[in-house]
C-alpha cells in the first residue's frame, strides 16, 4: 500500500478530490457566512470547515511535494539506468579483455613450455658434452641402481642408454644400452648389455660396416679387482652395424653378459654406494684376449695413450717370455 500511495495515480486522485472538496467549501462558506451574528462569533459548521480547509491545503502542499519527489526519483532512476547501460558496456569490453589476457596468457605459458623444453634439452646436450670421450672407450657411472633394477623388473622402464661417446673428434658415434633384469631369453636370468652404432654429422666420411671388435668391463669397485669382461665382434652383415639411417641403430651386442645372482648378493663388489660402473671399449689395435684382463685393470685415470704404451709394453714382455721359455726346452 506504500509503494502505491507513492504512485502518480494515486496522487493525482487524492488532488482530485481535495479540489473537488474545496470548491464545495467555498459554496458552502458562501452559504454560510449570512448566517454569522453581529457579534462576530463563528458558527461551528464554519470554524469545522475553515479547519478541514486547512488540513486540505495541507495535503495538497504534501502530494505536491510528493509529486515533485516522485518526479526526481523519475530523474535519478533514468540516469541510473542510463549509467547502468555505460557499465554494462564497459563490463563487457573489461570480461573480453580478461580473455584475451587469458589466450595471451595461454599463448606465453605455451611458449614458456617450449622453452624449457628447449633449456632441458640444451643442458643434457651441456652435460654429454661435459662427459663426452673422443678415444673409443667410456665409463658409463650408473648411479641409483637398486631403483633402476625394480623399473626394470617391474618393466616400468626395462633397459637404460649411456651417454655417447666417440672413437675420435670425427670418427663414429656410439652408446650403451643396458638390461638389467636381461632381455629375451636372458631375461630375470642375466643382465643383457648391448653397443648401439648411432648416426653422426662423420658417417659420410666413415667406413662401413663396422667391424671393430667390443668389449664390455663390469668393474670390481674392491681392491680384488674381479672384474666381468666380456667382448664380441660385430657381424658386419648385420644392420646393427650399417650405417645408420636413424638416429640408432639396432641394439647388438651380449644378451647373457652378467648373471643377475651375482649382482644381487647383498654386499656384492660390483655395486657399491648404490653405485655400478661398466666400461665399453672399442679395440682399434686387436687387444690380444689374454691381455683383456690387464688392459682393463690399468687405472682409467691415466691418459689414453699412456695406457695403449703401457698395453705395448705388456704385450712385448709377454713375447720375449714366451721366447725364452722355448729357448729354454731341452731338446730330445
């Protein structure tokens, strides 16, 4: 009932009627004035109307006042509105400026992605470059053994690569790849370890196929020194041993190089700290296979070459032993 009080309906009535009220006084005021007395006393009916009168007046100056109110309230409500429009705009052009900082905001993180991708990338290529080997040989350190052996056999990831290495500045490029719970038949028998040839910027330049012979050391990381050596030579007719027109080529190498009982041994010497390390050697100068043991218990501090002179020694020592114990037969 307020809200329609305050309704320009209802204050147009209300005058209506007052108006209509205070001509009818006016007639009868014109009625009634004769009757006063001399003595200037007001009839009743007079003074009641004169009081009504006022009121009215009062009332009119109130719906008047009302209707000016309601007129300004009209006003405020149209500006509202009007500024309502203005921010309804701008909230739209603000909610599409927001997406396109978020399709911005998408489009940087994408990059950022990309970007740390490449910085990944560029810091293994750093650390390769850090421990790469331009003789032919490496050691590869297997760190964190006992994880990598429960991936394998839990076939989370069921064989590791090393690092590659290189015969030379410009000759071919190469890897490790191990099994540690074994591959095919050797496997959860023996620890599988294979020479992988990789693709180089050299190739070209290289002979194929390749035919030097490998040879494999699982260190003894006690003083006893029993180190696992096993070597083969590469089929040439084999594509392992191509030139390689990917990035790898087949894996080749000693399915049954280690049994896995031996390297299981709690306390066993060929992992120590958590910690196993395998030498993969290429053999340019046909090691003899009895000189294998001594060539790989030489210290792999010393430079190369001074292991290759130290090897030559060995092997001429081992020459002139031999000829003196013929000399020294007694004949018949």
């Amino acid at each position: 009932m307020e809200d329609h009080y305050l309704t320009e309906q209802h204050q147009h009535a209300v005058l209506k009627v007052v108006r209509q009220m205070s001509q009818i006084d006016d007639r009868q005021m014109d009625i009634d004035l004769p009757q006063t007395t001399t003595a200037g006393v007001s009839n009743p009916a007079t003074a009641q109307l004169e009081g009504l009168y006022e009121m009215l007046n009062i009332l009119v100056g109130c719906i008047e006042t009302l209707t000016r109110d309601e007129q300004h309230l009209s006003n405020e409500s149209l500006q509202m509105q009007i500024k309502l429009s203005k921010l309804i705009a701008e909230s739209s052009k603000v909610k599409l400026s927001v997406e396109e900082s978020n399709t911005l905001l998408k489009g940087i993180k994408h990059s950022q992605d990309i970007v740390n991708e490449d910085l990944m990338s560029l810091r293994d290529e750093i650390n390769d470059l850090k421990y790469v080997s331009y003789d032919g040989t490496f050691i590869w350190k297997i760190t964190n053994f006992k994880k990598k052996m429960i991936d394998a056999q839990s076939e989370i990831q069921i064989s590791i690569y090393s690092l590659p290495f290189y015969s030379s500045p410009n000759g071919y490029k190469m890897r490790a790849r191990l099994y540690l719970n074994g591959d095919g038949n050797a496997r959860r028998t023996h620890m599988s370890l294979f020479f992988v040839l990789m693709r180089s910027l050299n190739d070209p330049i290289l002979k194929f196929p390749f035919h030097y012979k490998v040879i494999f050391c699982l260190y003894d990381q006690t003083p006893e020194k029993r180190h696992i050596i096993d070597s083969f030579r590469p089929d040439i007719k084999s594509s392992s041993f191509q030139r390689p027109r990917s990035n790898m080529n087949i894996a080749s190498g000693i399915p049954k190089f280690c049994p896995l009982s031996l390297i299981q041994q709690e306390g066993n010497p060929y992992i120590q700290d958590d910690t196993m390390f395998i030498k993969i050697m290429v053999d340019f100068g046909e090691i003899h296979k009895t000189l294998l043991p001594y060539a790989l218990s030489l210290n792999p501090g010393l430079p190369i070459h001074v292991q290759q002179a130290m090897i030559k020694q060995e092997t001429e020592r081992r020459i002139q032993s031999q000829s003196d114990e013929q000399l020294q037969i007694p004949e018949g």
